[in-house]
C-alpha cells in the first residue's frame, strides 16, 4: 500500500475549502431567510399603520 501521508496538506485544503462553502451556502441561505421575514414584518406593520379606504 502506498504511503497517502505526502496528500495531507492536499486533503486538509480540500476539507478547509468545502467548510468554507458550506458556512457561506449555510449563512447566505439565513439572510435571505432572515430579509424575507423582516419584509413581511415591515409590510404587516404598514398595513396596520395605513388601514386601506373602504369605499
């Protein structure tokens, strides 16, 4: 069997890099979310601060 020892530098990369892009994926994924419910929030409040006329 051959010695992998020499691609420990290699893999440790690779395991850094694919951590990285899933923290980002994950934290992208959260302020989309997260500005998605403020939206909705502010449009609620304006809706209870601005009744619509009823003719």
């Amino acid at each position: 069997m051959r010695d992998m020892s020499h691609y420990y530098g290699l893999i440790e990369i690779a395991l850094t890099f694919g951590g990285f892009m899933l923290f980002i994926v994950w934290q992208v994924r959260t302020l989309k979310r997260d500005i998605r419910a403020r939206e909705a929030r502010e449009a609620a409040e304006r809706a209870v601060a601005r009744p619509q006329k009823a003719d």
